[in-house]
C-alpha cells in the first residue's frame, strides 16, 4: 500500500507511490540526449568575447591571468528596478506597489560548452563567493525583504538560454511560502526551545538510510518526505538562518558538496534537468532563532499534473531511500577536471 509522509518544514504530505515508477514513461528508462554545445557561439551574450552583448556587470570573479572566472551582470529583462518610493497603493481588495529590488544573472563559466555540475571546485567556490557577496550587497538597497538565488538547468527546469547561469533576485516582499515556514519554524521554536531544521538535521542523520554525504560542515539528504525523485536538500550543520553569514572555508565546503551531488545527480538519475534554490531568511529575520538556511536541488524528472495542483499534495514515485543508496553509490571519481 502507498504511504502518505509529512515534511514538518515545508508542511507538505507526499504520497510516496514506488508503484508507480513502472510506467512507461519513467525517467529512468529514456536516454536523454544532450546537444552537443560549441565552446564559443556569436550569439551568446554569455560567452567571454560577447561582454557588450550583456547587460553592464556588476562584479566578476577572476582568475590569475586578469580573465573572469565568473561574472555577475543586470538581467536584462529584468522585473524589478531599485527604487526608494515603493507607491503602495490600495482601493479595497486591489493592493499594488512598485516592483522594487533587483535582478541579476550569474554567468558560471566564460565557455559555452561548460556545465556547473562539471566545474573545479575552486571554480564553483568562486561561483558562490558571487553569490555571497551579491547577497550581502543587494540587502542593503531600500526595501529589499527577500533574496532568492536560483538555478534553472535545462529545457524543462525552464531556462531559455543554454550558456550555464544561475539568478538572484531581490523583491520588497516575502512570499507567502517563505512567511509559512517562518511561522512554523517559530512556533516549533516556542514549544520546543529548538530549531526546527536543526532537529530534522539530527534525526535523519539518526537514521541514516537518506543520507548521501555528511561531512564536517554540510549534509546532503534526501527529505523523508521528499516530493519527488531525487529531490534533495543540502543543509549546514552549524545554525545559521541566512545563507550570506556563510564563511570562506564553508563557501568552499559547499561548493565540493554541491558539485557532488550534481555528478552523482547525472550518474544516478540519467543527467536530469534541474533547478536548486538557496532558501534564506527573509532580510529582516537574518538574527533569527528559528531559519536555517539550506539549499535544495529538485531534479525535473516528473510533471506536476492536475492531482498536485488541485491537492498541494505529491505524488512521488521512488523512495528516498531507494535514491540515497544509488546517489551513495553513483561512481562520480574524484574531481572531475574541465580544461579551461
Ligand atoms: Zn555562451
Ligand atoms: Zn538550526
């Protein structure tokens, strides 16, 4: 029989169905074939060569020779712009405001053909670092509440252009599922007189069967009550709700965990499309006794259909603990090396 479980963070039932991952369309079974990208393109405003096709830069990490490693640029198209008059505005039910904040785009590698999951980890450490520090600069900017860093990986993570990026974006309000979860790490907080994530962190490192790595600094697992296939969660071990509080030795830490788990994703799980977040407390909660800041990674290996929509419920159709063992077992050799 299926089992429904219960993420205390996220307060979501799955309805873990292994069952159902006999389908004909299961991941696992179809072979993606990946295009083979070029080193370079013309049209690419995120390849080195193309820097005016971007928008301005706003910080680049470089490497010795005075080349950048990685850069950080205006989006474009961004939404949202940097403004002190938020204009609130209000006639009964119909509230609106300016879009306030920023958003930026992360470009991870000046080579066309390079993935994240591919990287050095000196590399991806400095691909961080600009996080941080973009964190730490876009919180000072009037009426920033929330700062979300994302990745889109591929056609159906929902990226629209192929060159490897992530995003940040700073808004003037806090989403509705970050306040949720605010509120009941909180409320955890007042009954317990402890963290939330720290508590779950311990007990799965009790059980051990949804732990892929756990080092001195960072824990890679599987939620017990995970959404989806593969759908895993990186944790810091010491109690920090907001991520730009992380120091130069976890910054390279987590980059090592995170590159593995990219590798070990693409052995174990068929090389999916993906998106990772790096969840954060809102910036007015950054001294906060109950958030613990985290990074997810949530493989695209099924569709939302109608049930998840129209319930707010999942259906997921491997185990956690079935993919912590193959991700544990995914042979990803030491590090991977990219020419550059
Ligand atoms: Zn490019
Ligand atoms: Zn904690």
């Amino acid at each position: 029989m299926s089992e429904m479980r219960f993420n205390p963070i996220t307060l979501d039932w799955a309805i873990m169905a292994p069952g159902r991952s006999g389908r004909p369309n299961d991941f696992l079974r179809v072979k993606k074939e990946r295009p083979v990208r070029p080193a370079y393109r013309e049209d690419c405003p995120f390849c080195a060569g193309n820097e005016p096709l971007a928008a301005e830069e706003i910080s680049r990490a470089s490497a010795p020779d005075g080349s950048w490693l990685a850069r950080v640029v205006a989006n474009k198209y961004s939404a949202f712009s940097a403004t002190e008059d938020l204009r609130r505005e209000s006639r009964g039910t119909f509230r609106s405001m300016a879009a306030a904040g920023a958003h930026e785009v992360v470009i991870e590698h000046p080579r066309h053909d390079q993935s994240l999951g591919d990287l050095e980890i000196s590399h991806l450490a400095a691909v961080l670092g600009l996080y941080r520090e973009r964190f730490r600069a876009l919180r000072e900017l009037p009426n920033v509440e929330s700062i979300v860093i994302f990745k889109n990986s591929g056609e159906r993570a929902g990226t629209s252009l192929e060159h490897a990026h992530s995003q940040i974006t700073a808004t003037p309000v806090v989403s509705s599922q970050v306040l949720m979860r605010l509120e009941e790490a909180r409320r955890y907080h007042e009954y317990h007189g402890a963290c939330l994530y720290c508590e779950v962190l311990r007990e799965e490192l009790e059980a051990g069967e949804r732990i892929i790595e756990a080092g001195p600094s960072f824990v890679a697992f599987l939620p017990y009550a995970s959404l989806s296939p593969y759908h895993l969660w990186i944790f810091p071990r010491r109690h920090s709700p907001s991520f730009d509080d992380i120091g130069d030795d976890d910054l390279v830490a987590l980059a090592g965990v995170l590159g593995r788990q990219l590798r070990r994703l693409a052995v174990a799980a068929n090389d999916p499309d993906y998106n990772f977040t790096i969840r954060s407390a809102p910036v007015g909660e950054a001294g906060s006794c109950c958030f613990h800041w985290y990074l997810s990674i949530v493989p695209r290996v099924s569709h939302l259909a109608g049930f998840e929509l129209g319930s707010g419920s999942y259906i997921n159709s491997m185990l956690p603990e079935v993919c912590a063992e193959r991700m544990r077992e995914a042979e990803i050799g030491g590090e991977l090396r990219v020419e550059s």
